[in-house]
C-alpha cells in the first residue's frame, strides 16, 4: 500500500477501542469489598474503568484506597485522582499513599493506570460561580502546577513511570485563558460539565447534548493539542427542576443516548457520572439503591 492509503487505512480503524468508559468513585464507607462489588456490577453494565478522587483510604491517614486491590481483582482500570484543595500537608500524605500502592501492588496496579489526576474542581470552586454555589475549598493553577510536579517526580523511576499525569475541571475553567500554563503542565484535560447545572442557559434537555458538546469544544480548543477525557457529565434521574432542566427518567436515557453514545462512538475516554447515586436530590445513577448495586439499570446504556 501506498503511504496515503496506509494513513486512509488507519483513519479508518475504530478508534473506540483503545478507549476507557466508566464510572466515578467516591471513597467515604468504601472498604475493598464495597469497591469489587461496585466494580463488578459496572462491569456487567459494560463499564471497566473507576475514577477515583483520592488515593488515602476513608478513615486513614495516608494508607492506599481499597479501590486498588478491588480494581486488580475485578480488571478494572484506574483514573488516580489526588485531593488536592486541603492543603501540602494533606498532599504530602495523598502521595505518600500513592507511592505505598506502587511498592505495595507494583505492575499489577500501575498497568491498570489510565492517568493520574492532580485535583478535581479546584480552580472552578474558587471562580465567582464556584464560590456563590458554596462548593468549597480550592486552589488556582499555581498550586495544580507545583502539584503536578511533585507527582512526576514521585512516579519518576517507578512502574507509573510515563503515565499521564493531568487535571480535571469544569468547561469554563478550561476555556479561560488564565488557565494556559496549567494546561502547558499537563498531559491531558478532565472535563467536568453538566448542561443540568448551566441554569444560566436554555438548559432544557432538548438544548443539553449540543450544550455538552459546545462545553467539550471549547475545552478542545483551548487544550494546546492536549487529550481532554470526559471525567464526569450525567443527567439525573430525580430531583428538583435546575431551571429549564427536568429531572427524569427519561431524560437521563435521552442524555445518555445522545452524549454518551457520541463519546464512546468517538473513543473518547470518558467516565460516566455516574454508577450508583442513591440518597441523593438530584440523583444521578444509572442503576437505584442496594449493596452490591443492581445490574440492571434504570434505562437501557446499550448505544
Ligand atoms: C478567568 O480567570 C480570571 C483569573 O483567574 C478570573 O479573574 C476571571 O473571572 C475568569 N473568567 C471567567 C469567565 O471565569
Ligand atoms: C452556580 O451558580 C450560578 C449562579 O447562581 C448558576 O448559574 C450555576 O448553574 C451554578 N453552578 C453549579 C455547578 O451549581
Ligand atoms: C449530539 O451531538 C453530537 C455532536 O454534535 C452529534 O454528533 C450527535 O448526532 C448528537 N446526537 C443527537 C441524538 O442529537
């Protein structure tokens, strides 16, 4: 073959898959056999990737999550995250349980490593938004960056040697080009966006998928060439209205069909918000309450 039909060639191969889809993770009451039930029903839903926020098990100083030892044993693949809004000393102890997980579990954990996050919202909690919402505590780009070295320089000479290391926000926060040294700093871009919460929009469901892909869009625009990942987008199945935006059902499955079938059609990576919400007002779960969660979901995820 000629080099311009071997490049047509592999334009042509799905790019799907390469690509990761799961699901997002909180630590609090999670013990490992909590996480391995949870990863097992996301992986009967197809989903086989967690994102996980912290590295530090719930209810301990520095030790590693359990989420690890339950993702080696279920195959599930891991998007590290690292806290990063409370402070160097509680930074200092999220990379000391990452370094305890690499000795501890060496290749059969960082093989599962799909990237390491540095934060998760930090810079969108203190913007204007961020901060009428009372969303918490959080730093600028500055710390993310000195952050983000401190990790390379943990994984440096380890078996995550070479794994992305990057940072996840909201649309807005990307597109602001106050953020371009950040994104210099990183390997890849988590987005967070919910067309449900951009309540100073038209935001009803009809609007939210070419909302999704206009926050995505400007996210790519503003990347510097970097991958940006879907790290978290949803629409809840109950719950009060969020302006224009209802809360059904139905309209989870019609977001799920247009923007989640998009992304994983695209290969891109994306982590889904999200397995299991129950107790929560507006609640996002795919699937409703019960330990391990249900298997079947609430509407179809089959694209
Ligand atoms: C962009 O970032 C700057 C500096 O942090 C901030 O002052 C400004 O409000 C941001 N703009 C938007 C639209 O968030
Ligand atoms: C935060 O507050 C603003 C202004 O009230 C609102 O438009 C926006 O949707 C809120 N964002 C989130 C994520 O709750
Ligand atoms: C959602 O938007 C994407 C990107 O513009 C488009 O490719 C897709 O067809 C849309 N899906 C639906 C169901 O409108």
């Amino acid at each position: 073959m000629r080099t311009s039909q071997i490049l047509a060639f592999v334009a042509a191969l799905p790019s799907t898959l390469a690509a990761y889809k799961g699901f997002n993770y909180g630590s609090t009451g999670n013990d490992q056999s909590a996480f391995e039930g949870q990863f097992n029903s996301a992986k009967a839903l197809g989903f086989t990737s967690a994102r996980l926020y912290t590295m530090i098990q719930d209810g301990t100083t520095n030790s590693p999550i359990s989420a690890i030892p339950a993702a080696i044993d279920t195959g599930t693949t891991l998007l590290l995250g690292l806290w990063a809004s409370a402070g160097d000393a509680d930074f200092a102890n999220e990379l000391a349980a990452l370094n305890a997980a690499i000795t501890q579990y060496g290749t059969a954990f960082t093989d599962l490593i799909a990237g390491i996050s540095v934060g998760s919202e930090d810079i969108y909690r203190i913007t204007p938004i961020g901060i009428e919402n009372n969303s918490g505590a959080g730093v600028g780009p500055a710390t993310i960056i000195n952050y983000i070295n401190q990790v390379r320089s943990a994984i440096a000479g380890t078996s995550a040697a070479g794994k992305p290391v990057g940072h996840v926000d909201t649309y807005n926060v990307w597109a602001n080009s106050s953020q371009n040294a950040l994104i210099g700093a990183c390997d890849f871009l988590g987005v967070d966006a919910y067309p449900w919460y951009e309540t100073t929009k038209a935001n009803s469901i009809d609007n939210a998928n070419a909302t999704f892909w206009g926050d995505y869009d400007d996210t790519t625009a503003a990347a510097q060439g970097k991958p940006v990942w879907i790290t978290e987008t949803g629409w809840p199945v109950s719950g009060a209205n969020s302006n224009e935006a209802v809360a059904s059902v139905q309209n989870a499955q019609t977001y799920y069909d247009a923007v989640g079938c998009t992304a994983f059609g695209e290969g891109i990576n994306t982590w889904w918000y999200t397995l299991q919400d129950s107790g929560s007002s507006p609640s996002f779960g795919v699937v409703g309450a019960g330990s391990p969660p249900p298997t079947t979901p609430l509407y179809s995820l089959s694209c």
